[in-house]
C-alpha cells in the first residue's frame, strides 16, 4: 500500500498522526518542513498528504500546496489548522486542498476521510486531466532532459529520448500511479538500452555503399507522404518540423495539451518516415 505523508512542523502532533494511521493500518510518512516534502514527492508517489497549514509561516504551508500541485497533481490534499477563517479556508482549496480539518481533529473523522480519498486516487488511477498532464510535462521536462545528458546524448537525442519516454507514458498511464518517478525511471532505461543497440551496431559489420545517387525529387516525395499522414500527424510535422513553431504555438493552433505536443510529434514523425518509404 502506498504511504500517506503526514507534513507538520511540530514533531509531537505529526507523530500522533502518523501513530493514529499505523494503527488504523495506513502507512505513514512524516516531515516537518517544505524541503523535505517536496523532495519526498519529487521519489515517491504519496495518494494522501496530510499538510499543516502553518508551517514555521503560513506562507510555507501555501508554498507546500502549490508545490504539490506542480510535483504529485494526482495526489489529494487535506491541510490541516488550528485557527481557521473563511477566506483562509477558501485559499487554501483554491490552492489544492480538497478538505480543511480543524485542530484537534477528531480520530474517527480523519480515518474515514484519509479513507475516502485513497479509495478516490484508486478510481482515478493515473488518468491525469489536461491540466495535470501539463503540470507532470512542466515538472519533468528539464530533468529528463539533464538525465540523459549525463549519458552524454546530445540535445537532439536529448528530446528524443525525452519524447519517446512521454509517447510510452501516454500509451500506459491509465496503470501508471506515480507518472514523475515512472518518467524518470524510463527515461534512464531507454538510455541504456540505446547506448547497448549502439555499441551492438559497432560491433556489427556493415557494407556501406560509397555513395548514394537520389532519385527522386526530395520536396516531392516529402509532400506526397505528407499528404499519406491523418490530419492531426501532418499538421505537427508542418507546424513543428517544416515551419520551426514552438510547442507553445503549436498547442494553441491544435488545441492539443502542452504535455501531449512532443510524443505526439515523435509519433507523426515515424509515420511520416514509414509514408517516404
């Protein structure tokens, strides 16, 4: 069963809390400060959070709500105060929170609750919405990409990699629970397994013909495979490919998820090449 994580910055409280779900048999895991929470949520998929709202300040409590919404989207939240006001409570659900306990919590209250959102996570699964896709792609991006420039793959190879990852992540998310450590974990794979089909082609022998004569007109043949493409594969490959727009511009022309623009381009562009023949 996956862990709860429990975020307060008085050890006292948060150990009860944790002691309290132990013995309801809810795993728990408990940090007192933003840091730790957040690189927490960066390696481990956490379906509940159990957050206080003032941690050292009550700015950090929102800066914990907004970072996991951009880090765990899928994951649900109920903060957790002492002091309570309308306009309090009304951020913090703007912020994420689906639920806002009043301290002291009632033991019997909090169980069902925790309960009711684990049994939520599990009818969702993965199926993220267009917002939470783009929120996953926003946050992962960068790392993928740092990730497989330390095995030494050039940028383009860089976002290759990255888009093949994001086209297997779309094919597999409904099972998928925790898509940021999965899209990593991938990322790295495919790494690897492209670094030993490159050292297997060096050790292969090929005749290679000393040169190559085309044939056919390139525009042409390009065009005519282009026009072989479903609608939504063609107008990636004019847009991105021939017409150099960005995933941005690309997103608002198509109405398409930031999140979904490269795998789907990396897709197009396998069918564009399987079309040249």
């Amino acid at each position: 069963m996956s862990r709860i994580l429990i975020v307060d910055d008085d050890p006292h409280i948060a150990a009860a809390v944790s002691a309290l779900l132990d013995a309801h048999d809810l795993p728990a895991q408990t940090v007192w400060d933003v840091a730790s929470a957040e690189e927490l949520l960066a390696r481990e998929f956490f379906p509940v959070v159990l957050a206080d709202v003032r941690l050292r300040t009550e700015d950090e409590g929102f800066r914990l709500l907004e970072a996991i919404r951009r880090i765990s989207p899928a994951s649900r939240v109920a903060s957790m105060t002492g002091h309570s006001t309308p306009d309090l409570e009304a951020r913090l659900r703007e912020l994420g929170a689906r639920l806002v306990f009043h301290k002291p919590v009632d033991n019997d209250v909090l169980i069902t609750a925790v309960r009711e959102m684990l049994d939520e996570v599990a009818r969702a699964g993965s199926e993220l919405s267009d917002d939470e896709l783009g929120a996953v792609y926003e946050s992962t991006r960068d790392i993928m990409r740092g990730i497989a420039r330390r095995y030494h793959f050039n940028y383009d190879e860089c976002d290759e990699l990255t888009h093949e990852a994001w086209c297997l992540f779309l094919e597999k998310r409904r099972a998928v629970r925790a898509p940021r450590p999965w899209l990593l974990g991938t990322l790295s794979n495919l790494c690897k397994q492209e670094i030993e089909r490159r050292v297997r082609e060096r050790e292969t022998p090929m005749d290679v013909p000393s040169t190559v004569e085309p044939t056919l007109d390139t525009t042409l043949v390009v065009n005519q495979a282009l026009a072989k493409l479903d609608d939504r594969s063609r107008a990636l490959c004019e847009l991105i490919g021939l017409e150099q727009r960005s995933y941005d511009e690309v997103t608002e022309a198509l109405g398409l998820p930031l999140g979904s623009i490269g795998p789907l381009y990396i897709r197009a562009k396998k069918r564009l090449r399987a079309a040249i023949g």
